[in-house]
C-alpha cells in the first residue's frame, strides 16, 4: 500500500483497505493500548469512552479490568462503526457496550459523562488539538482520568506514511495543549516500545511512546 493512502486509511478507514487496515492497526498499537488501559486504573462502575476505537477490538480488555464497567466507542468512520457492532454484538446486548459515529470535536454526549476517557494515536489527525481536547474535557467527570497516547514526532517520522497530513508533536509541545482545554494534574509518562521490523524496508523501527495523564477539578 502507498504511504500516501496507507496514510488516509489510518485517518480514517474505508472500504476493504480499510478493514485490513484496522486489523493491522490492532496488532501494531497492541502495546501502547493496552498499556494506555493499565494506566487508566479502572476501577468498577467506571464509565469508559474511546475515541478513535478502530473495529473496537479492545473493548474486551476495558471491560475485562474492573468488575461493572461500561465501555463507549467513538469513530467518525462509518465502517469501524459497522465493524465494532458487528465484533462486540455480545457485549452490547448485554448493556456493557456502545458505539457512536462521531468525531472527537463535537461528540453526542452530555457534559460529565465519563469518568475514563483514552485515545490512541488520534491526536495526529486533529486540525485544532484544543478544540478536541477541550471536548474531552467537556464530557470528563470532576475527578476523572483521561489519556492520550501517541508516539513522538522523532521516532514516527522513521515509518515513511508520516508525511502525509499527519501533524506530529514532541512532549514540550503537549502541555501547553492540556492547559489551554482546561485540564490539571497533566503529567507525561513515557516508553520506549520494542524495535520492530519496517515492511518492505532492511530497517528496524523504534518508537517511543508517550502517555498524557490528565485529570479534571
């Protein structure tokens, strides 16, 4: 696949590319989800939303780390929409999940919602990072945790799909985000994920992950 449409179908999923997509997207952000989820120290009775959820493939995982919790998905593609009803039909009849096609700049909840909230690598494709991030603000209990995971500018810029309208960011870049959208207590922790082989390229890939920890007053 051409970086330059691998790059659109990371933004936004469409068609059988898009499935396979979803898919790899799945296997290659494993780490840093499911470390995202351990770092948002669910507790039972939270109520969870992910933006950016993909085929919803870990919502399993969410439910999974505490007893009585509830999970929300939200996308703007209408085919990990599809893909997430069909992969958690189980789980949304039991009333322990749901699935919105919305973006993150203006999402159809009521203020307070949720008391955890995470995305991953989302964060590249918002046009105004405050406008979004004071949305997620906006739906986030008082007392509440979000996270938003990424990977440094540096080392994404080693993958070549990164050219196209990806808008990469450095940790002293991030704070000032935060603080604009009315968050406190942000703090970054950071992780250095195992190399890994670049297809179709004799190179070895290292990224370095961040997680903004975010919490509300």
């Amino acid at each position: 696949m051409e970086p330059h449409y691998l790059a659109a179908q990371l933004r936004k999923p469409e068609g059988e590319a898009g499935h396979r997509v979803a898919e790899n997207m799945n296997t290659s952000n494993s780490l840093i989800i499911l470390h995202t989820i351990e770092k948002l120290h669910l507790q039972p009775n939270d109520a969870v939303l992910e933006i950016g959820m993909g085929n919803g493939f870990f919502c399993k995982d969410v439910l999974a780390a505490a007893d009585n919790v509830t999970y929300t998905g939200c996308d703007f593609s209408p085919l990990m929409i599809q893909e997430a009803n069909t992969f958690n039909q189980e789980r949304i009849s039991a009333g322990k999940a749901s699935f919105y096609e919305a973006s993150a700049h203006a999402m159809p909840f009521a203020d307070n919602t949720f008391s955890k909230i995470f995305t991953v690598n989302t964060i590249y494709f918002w046009e105004q990072p405050v406008q979004e991030l004071t949305e997620i603000h906006r739906v986030l209990q008082p007392g509440g945790r979000a996270i938003i995971s990424l990977r440094t500018r540096t080392s994404m810029l080693q993958l070549p799909f990164t050219a196209y309208d990806f808008h990469l960011y450095e940790k002293e870049e991030l704070l000032p985000l935060f603080a604009a959208a009315g968050f406190a207590d942000v703090r970054i922790e950071e992780e250095l994920e195992p190399p890994f082989e670049v297809h179709g390229h004799d190179t070895h890939v290292q990224l370095h992950a961040l997680y903004v920890i975010a919490g509300k007053k």
